[in-house]
C-alpha cells in the first residue's frame, strides 16, 4: 500500500549504484535545458522568468516522490503557459502582481481538481480527448504561439487581442524592424536547429543563453535595442498560500480546469511513450495524485501549472536518467542558480528566450498527421481543423473546451448510431460475420442474423429499431425468425431490455420469432430482471448463433437451408 501510494519507495529500495552517476548527469542536463526554457515560458505566461523557474525546482521534486514515471520531467509547458498568459490578461488588468497571485491560484485549483479525480478514480478522462482534436489543438496553439514572439523576434513591440489584430499588427510594425535584434534571433534558432541535429538530447540551449548574456554585457550590442529580462530575485521562492481565492477572480476555475486537462492528457502521454520505450508500465490514476501534489507544490511556491511535457522528458531520458532520482538532481542544480548566478541572467536578451520557444514549438505544429488524417478519414480531418480554428479564433481556453465538447459529440453520435451489422455464414463454417464486408459469406434464407455492435441504451434504441426494420422490409424472402448476437454488446439498460421485449411482441405479430445469442453476463442479468426469458426462452452463454440457425432452419419454416449472394 505505502509503495503504491508513494513509488518512491519502490525504487529507492531497488536502486542500483550504478544509476546514481547516470541520474547525476541526466539531472544536470535537464536542470541546464530546464533553466532558460521555463524562463521563455514564463515570459509566454506573461509572468517574470523566475516563476517558470519555480515550476521547474519544486513541481520535478515532488513529482518524484509521487510519479510512476521514471524519466517524466515536470515543469512549464508551452500550451499551458499561454493559456495562462492570454487568459490572465483579462482578468489582471495590467498589475503584475496580480496576474502571478491568479496563476498561483490557478495551479492550487488545479491541484483540487487532480486531486478529487484521484479519489474519484477518473483517470479514464484522457480517453474523452481525442488523439484528432489534440492535432487541431496543439497546431493552433503552435500558431498562436509563434505570433505572441515574431514581435520579440523582429524586435517590435507587436500587440492585438486575437489572431487576425495580432497579423495585422505585425505586419504594420515590419518596417520598424531592429535589423540587430532580427539578425541575433535568426542566428540563434539556426544554432538551436543544427545543434539539435548534431547533438540531440544535449542543452544547447544553455549554451545560447551563455553566450547571448556574454555578448550584450561585453560588447556595444547592448546599445541597438536590444531588450533583457532584468533583475531576477536572488534565492529560493517564499512559500505561502496565494493571497487570492477562487471567490476574488471570475473564471479562474475554467481555466484551472483547462489546465488540469491539458497537464494530465500531455503528462500521460509523455509518460506512456517513455515507459513502452524503457519497458515498464505507469498508473495513470497515481499520476492524477502525483501532479495534483506537484501543482499544490508549485502553487505555495509561487509558481503556476506544470506538466509533463514531452521535450523536456524527452532530454531527461536521453541523457540517461533512471529513476525520479534525476528530477531531484535538477531541483538542486536549479536552486544553486537561484541563489547564486541570477545576476548573471539579467542581460539575457527577451529575443534568445523568443527562439528557444519558436524552436520549442515545432513538435506541436505536426503537418504530417495532418496531412495523414485528410489523406485516410476526411471527418477526422475536419475535427482537427475545428479544434485548430477554435484555438485561433477564440483564444486557447475556449479552444481546449471547444475540443472536448467535440470529442463528447463524436461520442455521443457514434453510440447514438451504433454500427448494427447483418450476418452470413462464412462458407463451410458455423462462424457468422458482416455480409457487406464479406459478401461471399452464405444469407440464410428466412433468417435475419443481427449483431449490434455496441451496448444498447436509451439513446440508440431507436436507430437499431430502425435498422432491424429496414432490413427486414428489404428482404425479398419473408423472414421468419430474427436472431440477436449480443457478444458485442457489452452492457444494456431498462430501455434497452424494453427494447427488445417490444420487438419481441412487434415480430410477433408479424409471425416472426426472435432469439438472441451469446449474451454477456450482465446483459443476461439485464434481461432476465424484465423476465424476457418467458418470451425469448431461456437466455443462456452457451448458446451460438449456429446453434439458433441450426435450431430454425430444423423447425417447420419450409425454407432452404442457405443461399449464396450475388
């Protein structure tokens, strides 16, 4: 119990000395990519670079503790931070700190939410956002994105409140253009771009950050416009509860829940893919727990949402890490550069933090996917497209709710419509299955074989009722009995049951019998409780479709025994 509720446990009672100076360097690294990607996420949220920094110290040490991920690495992530950014801004008016009292808040209502739907068992709600609206999404967040940090970029002051204001904006400032700061951007996306490709997994990052400081406080370049992020508070941060309550900010608690959303969809995510990689397996429902405590964590600590993101795990692995034991090692690393190296940090110019986020976002804009989705399932393709026009029409709150209204909808209309199938006998079998798609399969004649291929609820009676009576109508032989596969019928409720009873009597009247077959347990419960068994017989697991047919076709229906199609 103590080991599933802390992991932890587990790997520190099993840890191998041999990891140590694997995790040791892993954390290094992940501590010198960490530091100036949270501090170019921090300046998307709109907040000073240090609080993407706290989020990196605290969220990866108490993620640690709690997380089934051994190579998942917690902090700032690029969707979550503008959604804080472009959501406070509204609500801030303009007060710095008041916008990071919200995102403090934030994370503390995150962490409640992460933590009720632990206690709840719902880790299941990463199966209600689909892999296809997470394309749109994350494409539309890539676009947005990027247009928060052209003006960086082109050093210009850029501006607007949505999508269009801010292209139009942008290109009107164009000619203001610091061709200085412009030059400076560019070169450091194409060293971040080659040094990716020739030393994937290292922190170049961190070399640009370097060097960039170096050249503005060595050289005239601090002289041509070239903007820094300034004092960075040396130390720890302060912990305390945030000065704000839910009661004091309107919509914090959507947004707390977008996050929460995004955070544990991308965590899980990441952490799946790294734990097939490495060979283990992750407990989604400890995750809820894990980054709830984390976002708590970060909350107290000054800091706003983390997650898992993927880059950024992906670096840890790659670097070597083993256990949690790596994320420990960053926290420490990365409160030594709090303590003693931020005055070094205040001539990083804002355009290398710029940079690091255009190159950072090029995995959310996956044009491939897109391209696969439209080639393969045209409707799929629209799907994205809305979730990426919603994020840059709306804004990305509007457009993460927008997506999982969508994805509810898809639901809602695949189980309205369930897909009810018409059997044939595969020849010189007794298996039965789809006739459209097997039309060599053998129809009997005067048996109409059903499979529907779903549970059977209140909302998609009517349209298997319809299917049933469809078919039977467009039968040239009469059909005399009609035989239910249920085998893919997980579960069905009182109107499903009832259902079924009235289609009982409706055949009937038709002189047509109905039988079902291979009924799950709990549907044979189902039925059973509205006695059908008096009408259908008794409703037994070991009774097949071939047994039904056989059983038909030996009873007084004078029909021929089968008929070929075509």
């Amino acid at each position: 119990m103590i080991s599933k509720l802390f992991p932890a446990t587990a790997w520190i009672k099993d840890y191998k000395t041999p990891d140590l100076k694997k995790d040791f360097t892993a954390g290094i690294t992940l501590a010198a990519y960490g530091i100036p990607v949270s501090m170019a996420y921090a300046t998307l949220a709109g907040l000073p670079p240090q609080y993407g920094i706290y989020g990196y110290l605290i969220g990866g040490l108490f993620y640690s503790i709690l997380g089934t991920s051994k190579q998942l690495a917690i902090g700032p992530t690029s969707a979550i931070s503008l959604l804080i950014g472009t959501t406070i801004a509204t609500m801030a008016n303009g007060d710095i700190q008041r916008w990071a009292d919200i995102a403090s808040l934030t994370a503390l209502v995150f962490s409640v939410l992460a933590i009720l739907a632990y206690l709840l068992r719902l880790s299941g709600i990463i199966n209600f956002i689909s892999e296809t609206v997470l394309v749109g999404f994350k494409a539309g967040a890539a676009i947005t994105i990027g247009l928060t940090q052209l003006p960086k970029l082109f050093g210009v002051k850029g501006g607007g409140e949505n999508f269009l204001d801010r292209i139009f904006t942008l290109f009107q400032q164009l000619p203001d253009t610091n061709l200085s700061v412009f030059i400076f951007g560019i070169t450091a996306i194409i060293i971040l771009i080659v040094g990716e490709k020739i030393l994937p997994g290292k922190p170049i990052a961190i070399l640009i950050v370097t060097l960039s400081i170096i050249l503005i406080s060595t050289t005239s370049l601090a002289h041509h416009g070239f903007s820094t992020v300034g004092v960075i508070p040396t130390g720890l941060p302060e912990f305390h509860l945030p000065t704000l309550r839910i009661k004091d900010v309107d919509g914090v608690l959507p947004l707390a829940l977008a996050c929460f959303l995004l955070s544990y969809i991308e965590s899980v995510s990441a952490g799946r893919t790294l734990a097939q990689k490495n060979g283990y397996i992750i407990d989604a429902r400890q995750e809820l727990l894990a980054l709830g405590i984390a976002n708590a964590a970060v909350a107290l600590g000054q800091g706003y949402p983390v997650a898992g993101g993927l880059s950024q795990s992906a670096v840890n692995d790659s670097a070597g890490a083993k256990t949690p034991l790596s994320l420990v090692f960053a926290s420490v690393a990365i409160a030594f550069c709090l303590l003693f190296l931020t005055g070094f940090l205040q001539n990083l110019p804002t355009v290398i933090l710029a940079s690091i986020v255009l190159v950072a976002i090029r995995g959310l804009f996956d044009l491939e996917e897109i391209k696969h989705l439209y080639k393969i399932n045209k409707q799929e393709f629209y799907v994205a497209m809305i979730a990426l026009v919603g994020v840059l029409i709306w804004g990305i709150l509007t457009g993460v709710l927008l997506a999982a209204i969508v994805t509810l909808l898809l639901l809602i209309k695949a189980t309205s419509k369930p897909n009810v199938a018409f059997l044939g006998r595969i020849p010189n079998t007794k298996r039965y299955t789809d006739i459209v798609r097997h039309p060599d399969n053998e129809s009997i004649a005067g048996i109409l074989i059903v499979r529907i291929e779903s549970s059977i609820f209140y909302f998609n009676v009517e349209h298997i009722k319809e299917r049933i009576w469809e078919k039977i109508n467009s039968e040239s032989d009469s059909v005399k009995a009609v035989i239910l596969d249920l085998n893919s019928s997980p579960r069905i409720d009182i109107a499903g049951s009832r259902f079924l009873k009235q289609l009982f009597i409706d055949l009937k009247s038709k002189n047509i019998s109905l039988k079902v077959a291979e009924a799950r347990s709990e549907v044979r419960d189902s039925l059973r409780s509205e006695n059908l068994e008096t009408l259908l017989g008794h409703i037994s697991r070991s009774v097949s479709v071939d047994d039904l047919v056989v059983s038909a076709i030996n009873s007084n229906l004078e029909v021929p025994p089968t008929r070929e199609n075509g």
